[in-house]
C-alpha cells in the first residue's frame, strides 16, 4: 500500500510572487469549501435538514477510490467512479431512508442523527481500510506554467472552472427553471406542493443523490491537495458550515463568498504566522461567529420535514 505521513499541500511558494502565490492558494481552497457548502445549502433549503455526515460521504468517495486504485490496481477514473457511486448511494440512503424517519417538529434531532452517522461511516473506513493517512494521486498538479510569477498547475485550473460552472449552474436551476421552481415550493411547503402535482419524494431524492455526487467530487479534489484518511474531510466540512452559519443558509452567494473569504483568510493567517496558524484561525473565526450571530443558523430551521 502506497501511505504517507499527512502533509498540506494547498499553499505553494514555488514562486518568484509569493502574495499571488498567496491569493492563487486561498482562492482554490476556498472554491472547494464553497462547493462542499452548495451541497449542504442545496439539501438544507429544500428539506431544512443540517446533514453532519456530509463530509465523510465524500470520505467515502476518496478512501475507496485510493483504495480501489491503490490495493486492487483499479484505474483511476475507475476507481473514482465507483467512490462517487459510493457516496451518492450513501447520501441517498442518509436523505431517504434516515432522515425521513425524524418525527416532525423535533429539532435539533436531525444534527444528532448525522452526527451518528459520521461517527459510523468513519468506524467503517477505518475498519475496512485502515486509520493511516494516504497520498492520493495529484490529479494534475504535478502539470505547471507560470503566470506572472505565480506557479498554476492543472488542478488549480480544474477546480476555478468547476467552481464557476458548478455554482453558476445550481443557481440557474433554482432561480430560472420549472424544477427550480418545483424545489423551492416543496421547500416552502412539501404538502402543498404535492397537492399540486410535484412529487416532492423525488426531488428530494434527486437533492441528495446531487449532493453526494458534489460531496464525492470535493473530496477527491481536496485529496489530491492534501491526503487521504478516515477524518481528513472534518476540517473542511467545518469551513464549509461557519460560512454558512456567517452568511445564512438560506441564502446563495453570500454563504458561498464568504467560504471562498475563508480560504483566503487561512492562507493569510498561514502565510503571516507560519503553517500551524490556519486552523486556529479559522476557530478563532467560529468563536467569533457563534458570539456576534448565534441565531444566523437555528432561525432558517422553522419548516417541517415532509
């Protein structure tokens, strides 16, 4: 088996402009949170349903494609491919089978659930792989060019067009569209729009089965950046949510700034106080928003589940 000690490899200085460097590093970061973000926005505005275990579906996408590629000699789009049915398969069972099962106007249930769940998914990898940190194949990020001094690589580039696409597509969906339209008013009220002829059951589907699949992809992604084990999608779940929590989940593009603000903010912190600083940061940051908006979140969280 192919392992490595776990070793960030976000921020890059190889560079004769080390602020750009900068930018370039906590841009791309931060585009991955926002799209973990979108895929735990997407499921909470349409069922109001805060998903914990979302980061370790796409644990499970990552670690089984490592382990597919790695220990049975998949190739890797192979072994990809099979990770993101993993996940899809999982989150789905998570949304359809689990959750709807919370009995209505019991809040705060569905966090404890997920919570559960995230603590059953990593018991799982971890028994069936192993609890090591792993590298996982750069997926572009050994093809360079220099761009006014600032190193990008393939995977920098990857991740900047499938954040615009991506983000740009969902909310074209939500905002201009009859399924858009459809999503939001099961949202609104799940009975009432299934008296009006929407299947809501299938579209909830539909939002889980998406949600995982964005889940899969981040995670592979920040894996080809980072390592992979059982809790290396926790920290990035947790930027993900304290944008969320900032901007409003509720909302679109100002959770999503805010999340790509994040990544910037880390990779200031670590560039000015050294590689240990971003993660206290980012926790100084959490203290700072539970403090000034504690009730951002719960105030969203009103609608009943149908």
């Amino acid at each position: 088996m192919k392992s490595t000690n776990r070793k960030e490899r976000w921020i890059t200085v190889e560079s004769s402009n080390p602020f750009g460097q900068l930018i370039l590093g906590g841009l791309t970061s931060g585009l991955l949170y926002a799209l973990l973000l979108l895929g735990f926005m997407v499921v909470f505005q349409v069922s109001k349903t805060v998903n914990f275990a979302f980061g370790q579906v796409g644990m499970v996408a990552a670690f089984s494609a490592w382990f597919f590629w790695s220990s049975l000699g998949l190739p890797l789009p192979v072994a990809i491919g099979i990770g993101a049915i993993l996940a899809v398969v999982v989150n789905s069972a998570i949304g359809i089978i689990v959750i709807t099962k919370i009995p209505a106007g019991r809040p705060g249930l569905d966090l404890v659930v997920t919570l559960g769940i995230f603590l059953f998914l990593t018991a799982v990898m971890q028994l069936l792989i192993d609890a090591n940190a792993h590298a996982f194949p750069s997926l572009g990020g050994d093809k360079r060019t220099v761009l006014g001094g600032v190193v990008v690589n393939a995977n920098d580039v990857a991740i900047m067009v499938l954040g615009v696409f991506v983000i740009g597509g969902v909310y074209v969906l939500f905002s201009r569209t009859t399924l858009g339209m459809e999503l939001r008013a099961s949202a609104e009220n799940a009975d009432i729009a299934a008296s009006a002829g929407v299947n809501v059951r299938l579209l909830r589907l539909g939002t889980w089965t998406f949600a995982g699949l964005l889940a899969a992809l981040v995670a592979v992604l920040v894996a080809s950046r980072l390592s992979v084990d059982a809790f290396y999608m926790t920290p990035v779940l947790i930027k993900a949510f304290v944008a969320g929590m900032i901007g409003g989940m509720d909302r679109f593009f100002a959770p999503l700034v805010i999340a790509i603000g994040i990544g910037v903010y880390e990779a200031l912190a670590i560039f000015i106080w050294g590689s240990s600083a971003g993660t206290p940061a980012v926790f100084l940051l959490i203290i700072i928003a539970l403090a000034v908006m504690p009730k951002r979140f719960t105030a969203a969280r009103h609608e009943v589940r149908a």
